[in-house]
C-alpha cells in the first residue's frame, strides 16, 4: 500500500508506517498523531465489546467540523466527534473514508475509558441495553 499521506495537523510532515499491537498505523513522527483506517481502532484499543469506531460515529453531528482535512480523502474536512459517543475524549472522523485521528496521548485516554469501563460492569451493561435500544430495529 502506497504511504505517503501527509499529517493533516503538520501539513507536509509525511505519516510513516509503524506496527503497533499487531496492526500497521501509519502515525507522524513530528507531533504523535495517528491515521487510522476504518477498523484500526477496535484492532488496537484495550479488548473490549462491541464496536469502538459504530459507537463513536452513530450520532455525528453536521456541525462540528474540524479545520483539518482527512489525509487520505484531501479535500474532505474531518468531523469531530466524541469517543463512544458520550465520553469526553474528542477524535476526528472522515466521514468519506471511514478513518479516524488520534491526536497525541488519545489513544492512552481511550484505553483507560476502556479499562473505567471494566471496572464497572454493570454500567457497561447499562449503556449497552440503552445502546440498543436505540437501534433503528
Ligand atoms: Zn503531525
Ligand atoms: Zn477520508
């Protein structure tokens, strides 16, 4: 796969490809972002149930625009929205391309709303039942 998308926050730094957990991310070296393709998060996220990126992504809001562009798509600005919706770590989405940006130290604040998550299951449940409840089925 081709690689030279540059960092939509460094501009003309080119992102470069690094094995993390397993997966190829392609992160810039300059300010610690990182692209990750439609998937990537739940592959590299702490284990956890369900759907990472679907939950973050359900409720996007037209609004909320980022003064980023999307590294793969160019001319689409991405959108920001929360991390599983209602916590209040905010990414960047590519609605074309399905891809996310994490900025600096975001993947870290992921992995401990994860771990919070498993140290209170009940509320996992919870919001899981609320979750689908909400399903348009
Ligand atoms: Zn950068
Ligand atoms: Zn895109």
């Amino acid at each position: 796969m081709a690689n030279n998308l540059k960092c939509p926050k460094c501009g003309i730094t080119e992102l470069t490809s690094n094995v993390f957990e397993d997966v190829r991310v392609d992160s810039c070296s300059k300010c610690n972002g990182v692209w990750l393709h439609k998937g990537e998060l739940n592959k590299i996220a702490h284990p956890h149930e369900g759907d990472l990126e679907y939950c973050s992504i359900e409720h996007i809001a037209e609004d909320r625009i980022s003064e980023f562009n999307c590294p793969n798509c160019h001319d689409v600005k991405l959108k920001k929205v929360n991390f599983i919706s209602y916590s209040d770590i905010v990414l960047e989405y590519c609605a074309k391309c399905e891809g996310i940006w994490l900025d600096r130290g975001e993947l870290d604040a992921i992995n401990s709303e994860i771990d919070n998550i498993h140290k209170a299951p009940e509320s996992w449940a919870h919001r899981i039942m609320v979750f689908l409840s909400k399903l348009p089925f």
